[in-house]
C-alpha cells in the first residue's frame, strides 16, 4: 500500500485547506478506496457511501495525519472502519426489525474463493459462485469476515492487517484461521443439504415410476 511519490506535496496543500489538492487526492485513491468499501459491504450503493463517508472523515482528520504511514494505508483504514460501522449499524436495523503473514509482516498464502478462468463461456456462471460465496462471507462474524477480506481478498499481509484492525498478528492469524473453518462448514453445510434434497427427490420419482 504504497502512496504516490508526490502524495506528501499535495497533502501539505491540503492540510493547508487547498480543496482542489483534496480533490487530487480523491482522484487517485479513490477506485482503491471503492474497491475496499465494495469488498467489504458487497453492495455497490452501501460502498459508494462507505467512499464518501470516508473522504469526509479524511477530509476532516487532516490536520492529525502525521505521516508515519502512507496516506494510503491511511485512508484505507479509515475506509475499513466506515465499513465496519456500516456492519454495525445494518446489524441494529436487522435486530430492531427482528424485535419488530507470519512474524515477518509477509503475505500469507490466499485462500482462492473463485476460480479466475479466462474462458468467457464461464462468465456467468463465476459471477454466481462468487454471489453465492460472498453470502456465506457476509453471515460470518464480523472479527471474522473482516479478517478474511482484508487478507482473502485485498491481498493484505499480517502485518498490514494488524496495523489496520489494531491487533496483533496473532489475532489476525487466529481470526482469519476461524473464518476459513466457518466459511468452509457453512458451504459444506449447504452441500450436504442440497445432497440429501436431490437424493430424496430422486427417490421420490423413482417410486412414482414404480406406481
């Protein structure tokens, strides 16, 4: 999570109240900005308010951005943090309604969610497994769910993780390690249903045959 080379001179303007360098700003953060919100939220409206919802906050938090990270790590923790509170109040309006790397910062090796085949006869039906796959994400825990997207998805290393939720690379670990398990139970779960369901309608027409 590198910033641009030039990233410190405009945000000197912009802390100065310069709009038009945050507006430079915006330009070139803010697809990777969207993509995270996207990754995160799964919904194209809720990630492009995620977006704007951030580079308000950034705007805002200016003047205490020191610059012992990149302002792109900056920002992208920020990014995740409105995301999480977009969870978090999503999570009470569903209540409400109810009621009514290793050591050394490297990458660890990605769990791969979709085959990324070339073929475009398999276009549709990739977009499905991965609609499918990304509703089991969305009904992990949120500790969980945050962990692998941040590492499954975005490519982010332990470390960056860590320093993204606030926590040590040993609940990263731990918190991606639990994520997988449940991701994989849940979807074996389904597949076993699914199993059982063809089975019994195969029975069933089998003794409509017999009758």
């Amino acid at each position: 999570m590198t910033a641009h080379s030039d990233d410190v001179t405009i945000l000197k303007r912009a802390q100065a109240g310069d709009p038009q360098a945050f507006g430079a700003l915006f330009e070139r953060h803010a697809a990777r900005v969207f993509a995270t919100c996207f990754h995160h939220t799964g919904h194209r409206q809720d990630a492009e308010d995620c977006l704007q919802e951030t580079f308000i906050k950034a705007w805002n938090s200016l003047d205490r951005f020191a610059g012992r990270a990149a302002f792109a790590t900056w920002l992208h923790r920020i990014a995740v943090n409105c995301c999480l509170d977009h969870h978090r109040k999503a999570a009470r309006k569903r209540t409400d309604s109810l009621d009514q790397t290793d050591a050394d910062g490297h990458r660890p090796e990605r769990l791969v969610l979709v085959d990324d085949g070339p073929l475009p006869d398999q276009l549709a039906e990739r977009k499905e497994t991965s609609s499918w796959i990304r509703g089991h994400i969305d009904r992990l825990p949120q500790d969980m769910r945050t962990v692998l997207i941040l590492i499954d998805l975005e490519a982010c290393s332990y470390q960056e993780a860590a320093q993204l939720l606030d926590v040590s690379m040993g609940t990263v670990k731990s918190r991606l390690s639990r994520a997988r398990t449940r991701l994989m139970q849940q979807i074996q779960r389904e597949q076993d249903g699914g199993a059982d369901r063809q089975r019994r309608e195969d029975a069933r027409k089998e003794d409509d045959r017999e009758n």
